[in-house]
C-alpha cells in the first residue's frame, strides 16, 4: 500500500493510507499548533501500539482478559546529539495473570514487527520526479 503524504497548511502534514488518514503537526516548540502529534512521536508510539497489538492477540487467544495490563513505553536520548538511543517497554500485569502465561506475553510483546524491522532497519531513499504544474497561485485559485 502506498502513503500519500499533502500538506494541509502550516505544519500540518497527513499521510493517507487507503481509506485512513493520519494526521500529523508540529508542537508549539517547533513552530506548529501542536493539533496532532508530530511525525517523530507517532514512529515512537508505532512501537508501543505495535507491541500493545501483540499483547492483546496473545490475550485474546487464551480468552485472557486484559484488564489491569498496563504497557509502558519510554525512550532515552543522546544528551549532546539527541539521538534515541532506548526504547524500553515496561509491561506490568495483575497479580491474577496466568503464571504459566507470563513468559510467553513477553515474547509476544517482542515480535512486534516494528520492533524487528528497527533491528535491521531497511535502506530509505528519496527519488526525485520533476513534472510542469501550473503556479501554486493558479492551481489553488482556479487559473487565470
């Protein structure tokens, strides 16, 4: 499935994914409304959701109910370059959680495959397509 990316003014970005839309904005500290999450925390949170999917199905498949089950997500970056450098998920269950269970819903929360695309990240590039459009000014205005 492609993603297309338009650009809703400001620093509103939204990505579109067939019939879904993901909307994303700058914060207030970058020069945005801070109206939807930026591009960078929603890759953070494809993690925890991504682990959360998992842990839910493996639940769901022993008709184990979630309540109480808590996922933690939480990051460590670089100081000086601001690089992330940890994603730590904190998985706390009930006391009631199947002992036998427990081993396995870490497993589980593990094969999330974001998490395992991160261990051997794929090559991203950038092509570059030139095509004529009419100037912005016409193309948002109806022409001359």
């Amino acid at each position: 499935m492609d993603i297309r990316v338009t650009f809703s003014g400001d620093k509103r970005i939204d990505a579109h994914l067939g019939d879904h839309v993901v909307k994303t904005d700058q914060s207030l500290e970058h020069g945005g409304a801070g109206s939807a999450p930026e591009p960078f925390d929603l890759f953070l949170s494809s993690i925890a959701t991504c682990a959360g999917a998992h842990v839910l199905a493996f639940c769901q498949a022993r008709s184990i109910p979630t309540e109480g089950i808590q996922l933690v997500q939480r990051h460590r970056f670089d100081e000086f370059s601001h690089r992330l450098e940890c994603v730590d998920l904190e998985l706390t269950l009930p006391r009631n959680f199947p002992e036998k269970y427990r081993a396995g819903i870490v497993k589980a929360a593990e094969g999330c495959r974001v998490k395992r695309v991160l261990t051997s990240p794929p090559n991203v590039g950038v092509t570059l397509h030139v095509h004529d459009v009419a100037p912005w000014s016409q193309a948002t205005n109806g022409g001359p």
